[in-house]
C-alpha cells in the first residue's frame, strides 16, 4: 500500500488493508479444500477444534448429531462452565424450498460473536450441491450486524472465519464453527447462505459477556514476529479481558518488512501461579492500524495496533488475580501496580530445526535441545528407542516411525512420524505446542526472491 500511495503522487498517510479479513478469507479459502493446508502450520488447531466439539455434539454415531451443537465445545477446551450463562443456546432457522440454515448456538463479547451453524438440504439436487467443492468458499455466508429496530449498525464485522465440524455431517446436512470479529456494539448479528433468497437470514441477539479493562500504559521490548530480525520496543496501554478472548492495545510499535514486534503479558492467578500468553490463548486475527509514520523505505512506527486472542479455554475472570507486562503487575480490581522479579526461564529461545520429516513437511523441530533450552529433562531408552520429555509437569514420550505419541500417556496423532537425523531425533512442532503451551515459528529472512529458513523461535 505504501509503494501503491507512493507511485499516485499521494503525501498522506494510505489507507491500511485489514490483515484480520485477509486472514478469514485465506482461511475460508484453505478450509474449502483440506488438502491445501498440508503445510499450514496451525492446521491441527482448527480440527482439533472440531474434534472436541463433538466429544460432546455426537451421541451414538457420527451421524447422530444432537439437537443443538454446543458452540463453547466447539472453540474451548476443558470445563466451559464459566462461559455457560451467557451461551444462546436457543436454536433458530430459516428454510427455502432447497435449503434450511440454522444457528445451532451462539456466544459473543464485546470483541467477537461465536456461532455452530448448520445447512441441511431439503431436496436431491440441493444435498448434491451441497457436498461438492464448490458449495464451500468465501462468500459462502453473508453476515452483518443490526441494530434493534433491525436497521444496519453503524458497526459492523471486520472478519469472518470458519471451519467444517466434520463427524457432525449427516446424510444431508452440514454443521459449522464461525467466528465473526466485531468492530463494535450491535443489537443482532445476521447470517444468511449465499445460495437462499436475501430475504432468508438468521438473526442472533448479541449479549456481550463482561469484559475487564486494565489500564497499563507501559514500555518494553516485545517479542518477535515472523520475518521481523530483531524485537523493539512498544506501549501496552492497556488490556481488555472477559471470560472468552484478550485484547491488547498497543502504541508506537515497529515495523519491519510488514511485521509487528509483539506485545507479551503474564497472568497472575488466584492461586498464586504465573501463566504465560503461550499457556493461556492464541492470536486470532492482525492488527487494526490506525496512524502510522514513515522512518525509512522498510520500516514504519504504528501508533495504535490492537492484537485480539482467544483464551484455549473459558476464564472465571475471578481466577486471574492480575496481568503482568514489562515486569510489573497490574491487578484486575484496578489498585496500584508492583515490581515483579523478571523470570529469564520464560524468555523466548531458539532452537535448531531438522530436515522435513516428508516431502510436503515443514521443519521438524529436535528433541532434546527443545526439551533442554526450555529447562525440561529429556531421555532416551536404548531398550525400546522410545524419547521421554518433560516440561512443565507434562510427559511426551515419542517413537521413531510412529505417528502416535503419548502426553501424559494420553495417544495424540502427531502429523508426522518422528525420525532420528544425524543421531538425534525430530519431531513435528504441533505436539510440543499443546502439550507444554508454546508459541513460535521458523524465523526466516528474504534474499531477492529467495526464502532463507532458520531457527524455531520459540514463546514459553
């Protein structure tokens, strides 16, 4: 955009694409054909999602599908309870003569709405539509907001995504998981599928679960992002919680190359334990910019970027007792801030990274020297070949050739098979990532056209 603005004669500062619906699209578009995210890395996030919504969702058979598809399950792991008071478990539909859409459930705050939505086919030719390639892309739903008289809002969704909830499938129906990011107050969100009349939508009471506001406005080095070489400085203004995602609003944040230094903050929880952002949630979309000042062909300062999570699972905001940033603790209840003593053991690290384990892999990250940078204890067992880690009180015990590995004896489907490289074993990323709560990524730099790959950089 800088270049575009640049060659059209323009002094003023160029309108910023929004990197959360490009993102949604992206997602929408890979989801359309699973085969396309074979080398996207968080693709175990979103069917893993799935997997667990109908832990619950199904009963029977993988075609008995419950009346109403729990949309907590769908997104959150553990014990949702804490959420369940403000979950729309009312079930609401529209038909046509070929097509019935339904919300199976909903749940939003003040960031993001939270819906299970079902198509069902009514006729022959309509269910055959309905399972091809095509029937599944971007512009598969229409959604938007409403006020309560029912006209447009002022604010409306700045993205959408969504993912298939597949052992939900039945002869004629399909369900799924959406996620619509809201740019501010409505009274309804409306959904409608794109192949029934524009009259037929779905309308669904927003109710915004209660968010705590932190106010910080602190300076401090933040942590890296993809292709950014070296972390600098930003302000944490402040940061919004409820029971359901964070937001963190920064300032006077670099970029380089198209990439953001980002913000890290800690959890106090009642309990007296220290949880890290890794531990406790996960980017969901970009950042939304709202000024930004040139300091050189590559490098800009933005002056207002808000980074939106999703906890992993349901908070009691009763169980966090503050949020830690910069080393200084911010309680919820608003009272004065504290020193905290820094903890380097929860600083990032790098760690070198194998040869792909297949063809279509991304690199593989090795055993022992995650488990050891990160302070765990690693080990091997000469009788059966078997690697033992621990960190964090979590065993991964891993086999060579075996797409089965064992967290706290648990079987989990690792995406490929781990393999000894130069006498010591690598691994797929995913496993390590749920089991002990990582964040990281291979950091990677640009020679012309060309993609140097380097070491994992990994986020306690």
């Amino acid at each position: 955009m800088d270049e575009l603005w640049k060659d059209m004669g323009r002094t003023d500062t160029p309108p910023a694409a929004d990197a959360r619906a490009v993102k949604a699209r992206v997602h929408a578009a890979l989801d359309a054909d699973p085969a396309e995210r074979k080398v996207y890395m968080r693709q175990k996030t979103r069917f893993a999602l799935a997997a667990a919504a109908l832990a619950v969702a199904v009963t029977g058979s993988a075609l008995a599908v419950s009346a109403n598809l729990d949309v907590l399950q769908a997104f959150f792991q553990g014990d949702t309870s804490p959420a369940q008071e403000y979950m729309d478990s009312t079930v609401r539909s529209v038909s046509d003569e070929n097509y019935t859409l339904t919300v199976e459930s909903s749940v939003a705050d003040e960031n993001t709405a939270y819906l299970v939505v079902t198509v069902k086919a009514l006729n022959e030719e309509s269910r055959q539509f309905l399972f091809s390639k095509e029937f599944t892309g971007m512009d598969t739903f229409h959604v938007g907001t409403l006020n309560a008289d029912g006209t447009r809002a002022e604010h409306g969704i700045s993205s959408f995504g969504m993912g298939e909830l597949k052992e939900a499938r039945t002869e004629n129906s399909i369900s799924w998981y959406a996620d619509a990011d809201l740019t501010g107050p409505a009274a309804f969100i409306r959904i409608r599928l794109d192949y029934m009349g524009e009259d037929k939508e779905v309308r669904v009471p927003l109710n915004p679960a209660p968010s705590v506001t932190v106010e910080v406005n602190a300076s401090g080095v933040g942590v890296l992002d993809f292709e950014t070489t070296t972390a600098g400085t930003l302000t944490v203004e402040r940061v919004i919680l409820t029971p359901l995602t964070c937001k963190i609003l920064t300032a006077d944040e670099p970029r380089s190359r198209g990439y953001e230094t980002n913000p890290r903050i800690f959890f106090r929880m009642a309990d007296g334990s220290i949880r890290t952002q890794s531990q406790m949630m996960e980017s969901t979309s970009g950042s939304t910019v709202e000024n930004s000042e040139h300091l050189g062909q590559d490098d800009i300062t933005l002056s207002s970027v808000e980074h939106d999570y999703r906890f992993k699972a349901v908070q009691d905001l009763a169980d966090i007792r503050s949020v830690i940033v910069f080393d200084q603790e911010y309680p919820l209840d608003g009272s004065a801030s504290t020193p905290v003593a820094h903890d380097s053991a929860l600083d990032p690290v790098t760690v070198p990274a194998g040869t792909p384990l297949t063809e279509d892999a991304g690199y593989p990250l090795l055993v022992r020297a995650l488990t050891e940078t990160l302070g765990g204890t690693c080990n091997w067992d000469a009788a059966t070949g078997n690697v033992t880690c621990v960190y964090r009180g979590v065993t991964v015990v891993l086999t060579a050739g075996s797409t089965t590995a064992l967290v706290d004896g648990q079987p989990v489907t690792l995406l490929q098979a781990p393999a000894y490289q130069n006498g010591v074993m690598a691994a797929d990323w995913s496993v390590f990532e749920d089991a002990w709560g990582l964040d990281g990524f291979v950091r990677r730099t640009r020679d012309g056209n060309d993609t140097i790959w380097g070491d994992w950089y990994i986020i306690p």
